[in-house]
C-alpha cells in the first residue's frame, strides 16, 4: 500500500486544487449579470444567422480524423524508442495497428472525408 501513496497524494492535491479553483471563482468572481451577459455569441462577436443550423457530419468526420491521427503519433513515438527491445512481435503488432489505420484512411478518402467543398 505505501508504494500507492505518492499517487493517492497526487490525486488528493489535484481534486484540493479543482476545488479550491471552483470556490475561489464562485466567491471572487463577478456576479453582475446583466442583459449582454445572456446573449449568445461567438468567439467573441455576435452571432448572425439561424442559431439551429445543423452542421455537415464532415466537420464532426475531420475532428475524428484529427484525433485519430494525432492518437497514431502518441503510440509511434514510444513504439520508436523502444523499438530494438521488442523484437519480431513489437513490429508485427504495429504492422496490425498501422494497417487498421491504413484501413480507415482509405475508407475515408473513399467516402469523400478529405474533400473540401468551396
């Protein structure tokens, strides 16, 4: 148990922090909410159009993409550094985890994901 403490103590000083982030904004904070408060916005100018317009499923299908891929660098870095150590079945599993990647690529040049329409 004593080789679990410095994490428990990690996670007991980060919940201490949240908390004291969310009291501290609660009592500290502004509390005059006034009429520009409750319009909608965004990025920082008002909004113009439908507010109820539903966006193309491509913009959801390139954030998945992009987290895809990104996710793909997280596990090729490690994979790298340690690539000696792990021998034959090191690469034959990351051969398997790039094909499927390899796989979904295609699917989605397929489909027409990586088109931009103008």
């Amino acid at each position: 148990m004593s080789a679990y403490a410095p994490m428990f103590l990690l996670f007991a000083v980060g919940l201490l922090l949240v908390l004291a982030f969310f009291v501290g904004t609660s009592l500290l904070g502004p509390k005059n909410k006034g009429a520009e408060h409750q319009l909608p916005f965004e990025c920082g100018s008002e909004s113009t159009g439908g507010r109820h317009i539903r966006l193309s499923v491509k913009f959801y299908l390139t954030a998945i993409l992009f987290v895809v891929f990104d996710i793909e660098a997280v596990f090729l870095y490690p994979w790298g550094v340690k690539f000696r150590s792990l021998g034959w079945s090191g690469l034959v599993s990351m051969l398997g985890f790039l094909s499927v990647l390899v796989v979904g690529l295609v699917y989605c040049w397929k489909k027409g994901a990586l088109e931009w329409e103008k």
